[in-house]
C-alpha cells in the first residue's frame, strides 16, 4: 500500500509519497511526470517518514541545508537510480552538468563515455524533487535547462541557495 501526504510549500502545494517506511516520491502538484511511481491504490495518512520530510523541507525553505535526509526508495531502473544516487552528491549551493554527470557514471562503471542526453532523461524523471536535487544540474555552458517543476522553481531554487551561501 502507497501512501500520500501534502506540504505546501512558498512555490506551491507538494504531494509527497511513501511505501509506509520510505520515502518514495516528492512533487510538485502538476508538474512534469506528476506520480509516476504512485501506486493508483493509496490514501492519504501522516507517517512518520512524512513528519521528517516535512521537517526537512521547512529547514530548506528557511534558507539552511537540511543536516539529515529522511529515508529514501527509488522506484526506477537502475541506471536512473544511479543517476540519481549521484545527484545526492550535489552540494547545498552548487551545480553540476549533465556531462560532469555522465562523465563520472561512466568512469565508475567502466566505460568510455556515456550520454549526458541520458543523464538527461533520468534527472528529469526524478520522483524526489528538492532531496534529490536536481534542480542543481544545468547545461554544459551553465544555461537552465528542463526542469519537471517548471523553469521558474528551478532559478527560485538555486537562487535561494546562493543567497544563503552569501549570508
């Protein structure tokens, strides 16, 4: 059984998604791939995993780097699974590329290169929006690229984290 929980937060109401230990998915109502890893079967019920997720995202919205992560599962293939374990890698305040990304993916597994447009699409069906920060991931020349929540979340954020860097 999936469960579901809702934080608003200052760029809009948030679904987030639990197995009942883990958290499973974190969206922006609307967005992009909107509970793609949701069980059609679910109710809504405060868990624990929510109440710490809750926690982390008012630390994050108040402007400071959450120092813990609530328990994650991720619902996906492999390959994204480790484009995204990657993204947890990302400092608070900082940004990376697609390229950096596939570059570092294929040195670890072995290979000569991988495809930043396939770190691409796995960034951007990312069910753990914010945690799993790839609002963090821009283009080879800095640009904002894609972002499932919109364009206007994605600068919100990185604005918001290069502010805080400075205070």
């Amino acid at each position: 059984m999936d469960y579901t929980y809702h934080y608003d937060s200052p760029l809009g109401r948030m679904t987030m998604a639990s197995d009942g230990e883990s958290l499973t998915g974190l969206w922006f109502d609307g967005q992009k791939y909107f509970a793609d890893t949701l069980s059609p079967n679910h109710k809504e019920l405060l868990l624990p995993v929510f109440e710490q997720t809750c926690r982390w995202l008012d630390t994050y919205f108040c402007g400071k780097s959450p120092d813990f992560t609530p328990p994650l599962l991720m619902r996906t293939t492999p390959f994204r699974s480790m484009v995204w374990k990657e993204l947890l890698n990302i400092n608070y305040g900082e940004t990376t590329t697609y390229g950096e990304i596939a570059a570092k993916i294929a040195r670890e597994s072995g290979l000569k290169q991988m495809s930043a447009q396939a770190v691409g699409g796995a960034v951007g069906h990312n069910a753990i929006s914010i945690i799993i920060p790839c609002h963090r991931v821009v283009g080879s020349n800095g640009n904002l690229t894609g972002y499932a929540g919109g364009l206007d979340k994605k600068l919100w954020l990185l604005e918001k984290e290069k502010n805080q860097q400075h205070d």
